[in-house]
C-alpha cells in the first residue's frame, strides 16, 4: 500500500457512510497490513421491537415449525421473513 492513504471524508449520516464504502476501495485508505484481529463480545445488532398480532392457530404452526427446527419460534419468524424479503 501507499505511504500516504487518502484521506477519509466526514459522514453525516450512516447511509452517506455506507454508499460511500459501497463505491470505494478500503485499501486506498487504510493499512491492512497493520491491522489486528479482535473480538467485541457484546456487540449485538441494531434491532427494534415490533407488536404483532398473529392468529392463534397460525401462532401455534409456527411454534411447531420452529419446535421442529429446534429454534425460538421468534427466530424462525425473522428467518422466514428475511427469506422472503431477499426472494423479492
């Protein structure tokens, strides 16, 4: 890498940060070959809670499903949800 890395600009927002990075190359402004590992154990993503109201009968499906899977019912839900989103 070059000596001298360009210059970052200043982001006011983290959607101008993110369109940003989505159009650059991070080698141009950082030394990769300086960087170390490390862990941040109690870092957890950005989440918000919603209120949903789900027929019983469709609750319990969904309970089963996710029985099924071995994994929490409201997890399933953000899975399948996800899936479905992605799929267009």
């Amino acid at each position: 890498m070059n000596s001298k890395s360009k210059t970052l600009p200043s982001f006011k927002t983290e959607e101008q940060e993110r369109t940003f990075w989505e159009s650059h190359d991070s080698a141009d402004h950082v030394d990769w070959s300086r960087a170390e590992r490390t862990r941040f154990p109690n870092l957890k993503p950005s989440s918000k809670a919603i209120s949903l109201r789900l027929p019983i009968d469709l609750l319990e499906r969904i309970k089963t499903a996710a029985n099924k899977r071995d994994v929490p019912y409201q997890s399933l839900i953000k899975i399948w949800l996800s899936e479905k989103v992605d799929a267009g």
